[in-house]
C-alpha cells in the first residue's frame, strides 16, 4: 500500500487552530492591494474558520492534519 501524499494546495491554505477549528485565509488577498489603502488591505491577512462542510473534503486532502 503506497503512502498517502498531501495535497500542497490545500496544505498552504488550510491549518488547524489550538482549539481544533479548521482555519483559512480571507479570498482574493493579493488582488489589486497596491491600489488599496493599507487600512484595507490589512484586513486581507485575517484568518477566518472554515465552514463545518470542509472538515471532511480538507481532511481527505491533508492525511496528516488532525482535524
């Protein structure tokens, strides 16, 4: 039986918290940002809690992530 291999996709955008919660970054972070004021554009590297659905999807992709 081979290894399971991680999805490195989803491994840069998906991390587990201490708590347990499944996290990813905001969308669209790198879009236009020059144009934007910083204010805004800080706002971007926010993370926020996956929605419950993905547990399952995520978990399937990262073998090796505790979820």
């Amino acid at each position: 039986m081979p290894k399971m291999k991680t999805h490195k996709g989803a491994a840069a955008r998906y991390r587990v918290s201490g708590a347990g919660k499944l996290l990813r970054m905001k969308r669209h972070s790198s879009h236009l940002r020059r144009k934007k004021p910083r204010s805004v554009s800080r706002t971007y590297s926010d993370t926020v809690a996956a929605d419950p659905g993905a547990r399952k999807r995520v978990a399937k992709l990262l073998p090796g992530l505790k979820t």
